[in-house]
C-alpha cells in the first residue's frame, strides 16, 4: 500500500519518473469504473461518498477515494478533511482514500488524477471515486476525467435563479439531492426537475436521486443511476468517443508540461536568452524559440 | 524548477476517548496558514487508524492531540505501529497536557517533540520548518 501512497504522491507533484510508470502500467487491462462526485460545501458529499463506499463494499468491490479540498492561494496549505467522513472505512484493506490539495498541479488536476486512476487500477481497485468541493474549477477538471459525474445539492441551497448559474448544472450526469429529510426538499426537487426539463433535448436525461446520505437512504438507487449511466455510455459509443478525447487531451496536457519544464529551464540556464527577454518584453517570441531550438529533455 | 518541491503533508488526530478537538483544530489552521498540507482525520481514532491514514497520505508527519491522561499509553501505540508497518521515517509529535516527567520519558520512547498548553503557534510552525528546510514554504 505504501508503494501506491509513494507512487500517488511522485504523480501529484509531477514528477518525471512518472514517465516511466507509463509503459509499466499500460499493459494491466483492468480500467476501474471512475464516479466524480461534486457540490457546493456542506451538502454531504464526503457522507454520500462514505455511504457509497459502504454500499459497494457490501458487493464484495475494493473502493479508492481521491477526495480534493482546496489550497489557501496565498500561502499553499490545505486542511483536507474528508477522512473525518470515512472513518467507518479504516483499516479495511479494500478501501484506500487519498486526500489532495488541488493546487500545485502544474499541468492541472486533471493529469495528475488520470494518472493516479491508473495506478489504482494496476493495483486492483474496482471502483474509483472522486470527490471535489464545487467552488471553483477543479470540479470541471474532474468532471473530464470521471464516466460519470454526480453533482449533488442539498434542499434551501437558494432560489431557482442559483439552478440555472452556468456551470456545475452542465457537467451533471446524475443529480442528487441530499437531505431529502429537511424541509424545503420537495421544492428543491420541483425546481431542478423544471430547470432540467427546459434544457436541450439530449440522448442522456440527468436523473434526480433524493438522497440522506447519514441514514444511508437512497444509495442504491444512486448506485444504480450511476450504473444504467455507465450502460448507456457503452451503447451509445460514448463511452468510446470519451476515452478517445481523453487520450487526445491528455497528451496535450503532457506536452504542455513538458514545454513548460523546458521554457523554465531554458531560462535558468541561458542568461542571455533571459536578458533579451527582459529587455525587449518578448514572452511570445522568447517562448517561440525556446521551443524551436532546444529539444533537451 | 521541473517539479515542485513536495509538500510537507501532516496528518493531525485525537486519540483514544477525547472530545477536546478545540486545541487541534487550531493548530491545524496554523499549519494551514504556514502553507502545509494538513489531513485532519477527526475523533476517536485508534493508533492502527492514525498510522494507516498516514500511510494512505503518504504523509511525512503525524500530529497527535491528547487531553484525556491516556498519552504514555497511545504516544507510544502510534510509534510501535509504525515500526511495525516499517514506516519509521514518519516522525510523530504531539500535544496535550503532558508534565515534564513525561516529556522526558516520551521523547526516549521515540515521539521527536511534544508541545504543552500555551505553546505559542509560531513555535510549533519553526519546529517543522527547522525540520523540514528543503520544504519551506513562503
């Protein structure tokens, strides 16, 4: 287990070794199915995740967690609290919950995830979940690498004018509403129901799955929501298209990087280079030819 | 500057029967603000669950609070556990109400630093930073 904790870690800070991992791990066939979760604080999805963890592990499935909180960007900490939720899952050796920051990955979130899905299919774990506060962008950097994205909200989350704010609605393959015991649920429903049934027309139709995450009430139907989703995008071809555009984006990301490293060290290395630039205020041009004449690696 | 210098990660728990979380949540909002990554695990953790969260974590750091007397007992649990999982390189501290007696003889049974009630924040951030040099955060 330490050698995946060792490995997730080389692979959030971008290290180039990971490189390495590539052909390694490419050749295990096993691809865990890949469930984002996301929503606004306290709507409980660290609770639900908790309780979809119990669920699948009442199948017999091994469950990894990579649950993101957001860094202070003024001084980089984080407090990631999304173990308190879990606790009912430690020590089980089939469980393996991973907190991370969601800044410092230079090529974004997303690389680091993907490659991190990686690693824990090479290590056997059926499902993967990933779990990411929905205050910023780090939700839709997730929301490209999981098959589906549960978005959740939670009843009195504010007026139908918050339903239609652009966004997190989008990237949602699955709602749930949590807190389907507190008053106002119903009206949450109705709203959402409305605002969904006034979007485009398309193949895959959101469901809305009421939910109390703390009673463990409603999870199987999300359980299986998330299911007939994955279904569907297996028939449609979808799920085909996915793993293709991924693939695509995902080199991009890495040759982004790469170009990256190498600007950042053309200009550590070549003070010339850096005076000209600095002189003449030239960040196209500098980067244009740092590009095109040095091919170190 | 290829990769970024890896975050001191800190996992920060209660052990044992103790609801006195107010001490260790302001300690973790310290390490927050002094730029470390801090994975708080919550109450009533036992010294199997804090060293297994640190593992998962691949955390570099356990930060333990006591308040309930228990800590020559759970002090050194979560530091046998971590010989026993080969994962020595995790150093451990904590904080509580601790005499100096105790002090003494924890420090011998392997806990690198203990930090009485009145500590100020700021000596518990350069104890780690003094540890810790080449990730320095600004």
């Amino acid at each position: 287990m330490r050698a995946l904790a060792r490995a997730i870690t080389l692979v959030e800070r971008r290290d180039p070794s990971v490189r390495n991992l590539e052909d390694a791990i490419r050749n295990d066939a096993r691809v865990p199915g890949v469930t984002g979760f996301t929503g606004a604080p306290g709507t409980g999805k660290s609770t639900l995740v908790d309780s979809v963890v119990t669920l699948l592990r009442g199948q017999e499935q091994s469950v990894a967690v990579l649950a993101t909180d957001p860094n202070s960007p003024f001084t980089g900490g984080a407090i990631l609290g999304d173990r308190i939720r879990m606790q009912r899952h430690a020590l089980d050796p089939k469980v393996f919950i991973r907190s991370m920051g969601a800044r410092g990955h230079l090529g974004g979130l997303s690389l680091a995830s993907r490659e991190a899905i990686r690693l824990l299919g090479a290590f056997g774990f059926d499902q993967v979940i990933l779990e990411t506060v929905g205050v910023g962008q780090s939700e839709l950097e997730v929301a490209a690498v999981a098959d589906t994205t549960v978005v959740v909200l939670t009843p009195n989350l504010g007026d139908s004018v918050q339903m239609i704010k652009a966004g997190i609605l989008e990237i949602a393959d699955i709602f749930v509403v949590n807190k389907a015991d507190l008053d106002g649920h119903g009206r949450a429903v109705a709203e959402l129901r409305t605002m969904l049934n006034m979007a485009p027309k398309a193949v895959w139709k959101p469901p809305i799955i009421p939910t109390v995450a703390t009673r463990q009430e409603g999870v199987e139907q999300l359980w299986e929501a998330i299911l007939a989703h994955r279904r569907h995008l297996e028939k449609s071809g979808r799920a085909k298209e996915l793993s293709e555009r991924r693939l695509r984006d995902e080199t991009a990301e890495v040759a982004a990087e790469l170009a990256r490293d190498r600007t950042r060290r053309a200009l550590q290395e070549d003070p010339t280079l850096t005076e000209r630039l600095l002189k003449d205020g030239t960040p196209y041009r500098t980067a244009e030819e740092i590009l095109r004449t040095r091919t170190d690696n | 500057m290829p990769t970024a210098v890896r975050p001191v990660r800190i996992v920060v728990a209660k052990v044992g029967l103790d609801g006195h979380d107010r001490g260790v949540k302001v300690v973790a909002r310290a390490l927050r603000d002094a730029g470390y990554e801090v994975i708080y695990t919550g109450l009533r953790q036992t010294p199997e669950m804090v060293v297994d969260a640190a593992l998962q974590e691949d955390a570099q750091v356990i930060g333990l609070s006591i308040h309930s007397g228990a800590h020559m007992t759970l002090f050194p649990a979560v530091v046998e556990e971590l010989k026993r999982r080969k994962a020595t390189d995790i150093i451990v501290f904590g904080g509580g109400i601790i005499p100096d007696d105790d002090i003494t003889a924890l420090k011998k049974r392997g806990v690198e630093e203990i930090f009485t009630p009145g500590t100020p924040l700021q000596e518990i951030v350069d104890w780690l930073r003094k540890r810790f040099p080449e990730s320095a955060t600004k």
